[in-house]
C-alpha cells in the first residue's frame, strides 16, 4: 500500500508560537490530501481537504487563519497551527486520497504549553 | 449528510473467543466503507474495505466485514481474538468522488482483551 509519513511526530510549544507539521506521500503522487483532528479518546474530525496547487477546502467551524494548509507539491502538505494555544493541543492525522481510497500518517502529537 | 455510528464504546472480550463490532451508517448512495484500527498513538491501519461486488469482505488480520444494505450495516468479525487485538477500532464511510472524496468516521469502539 501507499506510504505517507508524518513530521514530527510530536513537537511541544509555547502559547503564542506557530508550528508545522509536513505530510508526505512517499512512493506516490497525491493531488488531495486530507487533515484531520483528533483529540483524546474521540473519534477523528475532518479539517480540511488539501488541494495541489488550489487553496484548501475546510470543514465547517475550522478556522482558516488559524490552520494554514499549503500543497505546494504533490508530494507534501503542510499544516501550520499559527498562534497556538493550549486548546490546539491534540494528535493531527494527515491522509492521501489514492483510487477513492485514503492512506493515513502516523500523526502527530501536538501540546501546546 | 453521510454518518456512522459504532454503537459499542467498548468491548471485552477473552482471548480465543470471538469478536464482533457493530457499524451503522447513513448515506445517500451506494457507500464505499471502511473498517481501521488504531493503537494507542499511532495512525490508523485499514483492515479492510467494501465499495462493491461480494458483501463479505475479506481483510487483515483475519477479520472481515459484512455489507448488508437492507440494515445500512457494516459489521467487523474475527473468529479468534488474539492480544494484540486489542486496540481502537473505526468503521468509516465515504464519499464518492464527486462529494470530494471525504470520510465519515464512527465514534470508535475500543477492544479490550482478556487473557
């Protein structure tokens, strides 16, 4: 199957700073990736589809000023949590659309202090 | 608007004996579905998929899954638990391309495995 890796696979931050986190297909194109939140013991929630070469798609209640998605490739999306605060802290998932069919990263753990 | 509902929280089950997680779904055509399992702080791996053709599906790990659209049902099976079964469970639905694509993810179902 396809491979999509994720980095870091945990970053700790300040209140205030901005962090990103890279998505990566390895071993396969993708045009449409997607992100999703996923906080403790709860199920995964769609953010945004992530378009190469278009702006991102976001999901209703997603704040796009605040989650920044770039596909500037069609290997690597990025999500840049700008101005983080502790209510951002959560796992973040990325995934690669593939024939109808999504490929999830490993994610990455965000705290935010 | 599509929706899953994964009606069990959590399930305890003895190793050896046999497990089954119940998917409801909602959606307006044909659904591609989709069964994947989480351990704690990882990704999510598919166990198996269902968008067309046979209703019993066949994955890894020796589960499978049943399509049974008269119950907008999707159930996961495995006949024979093992420890490292126990994990988080989803069961998923998705889009067709012209929805974008997007997946619907149930609540989650956590096993929990007894030796």
């Amino acid at each position: 199957g396809a491979v999509v890796s994720q980095h870091p696979s945990r970053v700790i931050c300040k209140s205030g700073t901005s962090v990103k986190i890279e998505c990566r297909s390895l071993d396969f194109q993708a045009t449409t990736m997607f992100w999703y939140r996923q906080f403790p013991k709860q199920s995964l929630m769609l953010m945004a589809t992530s378009n190469e070469g278009s702006k991102a798609t976001y999901e209703q209640g997603v704040e796009k000023d605040k989650f920044l998605i770039n596909h500037a490739s069609l290997t690597l999306s990025t999500l840049t949590v700008t101005s983080a605060h502790p209510e951002d802290s959560s796992f973040y998932i990325c995934s690669a659309l593939v024939h109808n069919e999504q490929f999830f990263g490993p994610g990455t753990r965000l705290t935010v202090l | 608007a599509q929706s899953v509902t994964q009606p069990d929280i959590h399930i305890t089950v003895s190793e050896g004996a046999s497990l089954e997680l119940r998917c409801n779904y909602s959606y307006g055509a044909t659904p591609y579905l989709f069964w994947y399992v989480q351990s704690p702080g990882q990704g999510l791996q598919l166990l198996l998929k269902y968008f067309s053709g046979d209703t019993l599906v066949q994955g890894i790990k020796g589960f499978e899954a049943e399509f049974k659209r008269s119950q907008s049902s999707f159930n996961l099976r495995k006949p024979s638990v093992h420890w490292s079964d126990a994990a988080e469970y989803f069961c998923a639905v998705g889009a067709l391309r012209a929805a974008g694509n997007k997946l619907t993810f149930g609540g989650g179902t956590r096993v929990l495995v007894k030796p």
